[in-house]
C-alpha cells in the first residue's frame, strides 16, 4: 500500500500500459471486461444501473464504465490513485458522463455500502495481490455483500508456463517466494466459499498458456 500511496509511482502508474505492448494488454483487458459485464447482464435479464470499480486505480476503466452506466463508483484505497483518476475523467470525458462518475476512498475490507447497494463490482488487479487465500475470501465476501447481481473477479490462475517455470525456480532456489497463484478448482472453492457461484472463466489472453489473466463472473448463490 505504501507504494501506490506514493504520489510520484501513481503519477507514473498508466505508462506500463503507454507502449504499444502495453496497449494490446489494455485492449485485451478491456475486451474481456466487456464481455464479462454483458455475459452477466444476460444471465440476470437486467440492464445494470450502477457498476463499481475496486480498486479503480488511476482510473483505466472509469470511461469506459462511465459512458455505459448510468452511475459509476470508482473506488480505491490509495487516495494519490484517485487524484489521478479523477483528473483523468476531468480531462477526457464529456461533462454528461463526469456528473454520474463518482469516486471513493474505501477499504475493500469494510466497503461503505449496505448490502446490495450496487448492481454489479468489477475488482480487476488486486486479487494477485493477497496471497492469503482466506484473506482473498474475505475480500470477496465483501464485495458480494454490497452487490446485487454479481461480481466479476480478475484472478490469476496457475496452468501457464510462466507460472511453472517460477515453481521450478523456486524449488531450485533461484526464486524467493513460490508463485501463489490458485487452481481453477481452488478458485471455484474460494468464490464459492465467499457466498457467490462462478458462472463462467474468460481468459483473457487467446492463449492462456501463455497469460495467468482470467475473469470469472459470478453471482450469489441461490440467486
């Protein structure tokens, strides 16, 4: 937290994403989360009035989401991150999309949101980070509570090359800590755990030998 509490690495944060590698990762990120958001819609058979962005970051989706709903959260707990957003929203999105974007400091242990407050959360790079899998359950559970209709998750999951060669690294000591990526099983249990049911991956990459990324859409269970 400290880092991204860091005004300077959020100033610089989006050039990773500046390159013309790092704008097919975006554009693969955010063709994955369209699909998501519309694969849920029409599960639920409902045109979703509010999505949440947690963490929103420096604001990589906040246009996008906030020219296609018609009431936008972008939520962090960084508030150097959201400084950035916000003067990103400000600078490029027309005023009829900046009245309904609205942005939040939040802890994503403890959102301050009663239950089902919001249609749908999207809460892409932050699961990555917790490598405590109960730590991870508790985070969804959360954003399950303040979520109506579902939560779609970004996970990053542990059949690809990248990830086995840095378990053979490690046993071989030449890596630190092991990759603390789950199993597809083992995200299932852990959604399921957290009170939702995942309805369907969407690797991000066409390959996912080759990318860890993934999407899982999810609902309540017994929705």
């Amino acid at each position: 937290m400290d880092l991204y509490g860091d005004e300077d690495y959020a100033a610089q944060y989006d050039q990773r994403w500046a390159s013309a590698t790092g704008r097919k990762r975006d554009l693969r990120k955010a063709r994955a989360i369209t699909l998501a958001l519309q694969d849920l819609q029409e599960r639920c058979g409902k045109s979703f009035q509010q999505v949440m962005d947690l963490p929103c970051g420096t604001g990589r989706f906040s246009h996008r989401l906030a020219s296609e709903f018609p009431t936008y959260f972008g939520a962090d707990l960084s508030v150097q991150m959201l400084a950035e957003a916000k003067n990103k929203i400000a600078a490029s999105s027309p005023e009829s999309d900046r009245a309904h974007c609205n942005f939040l400091a939040a802890d994503a242990a403890k959102l301050p949101f009663d239950d089902q407050a919001i249609d749908v959360t999207l809460c892409i790079r932050f699961l990555h980070l917790v490598r405590d899998p109960q730590l991870r359950i508790d985070f969804v559970r959360e954003l399950a509570r303040v979520s109506r209709y579902g939560v779609i998750l970004d996970y990053r999951h542990d059949r690809t090359l990248r990830i086995w060669g840095k378990r053979v690294r490690h046993k071989l000591g030449l890596l630190e800590l092991a990759p603390a990526n789950p199993s597809q099983a083992q995200i299932r249990d852990e959604i399921r755990a957290a009170g939702l049911h995942a309805q369907r991956f969407i690797h991000v990459h066409r390959a996912p030998l080759l990318s860890d990324k993934m999407l899982v859409v999810t609902t309540p269970i017994g929705a």
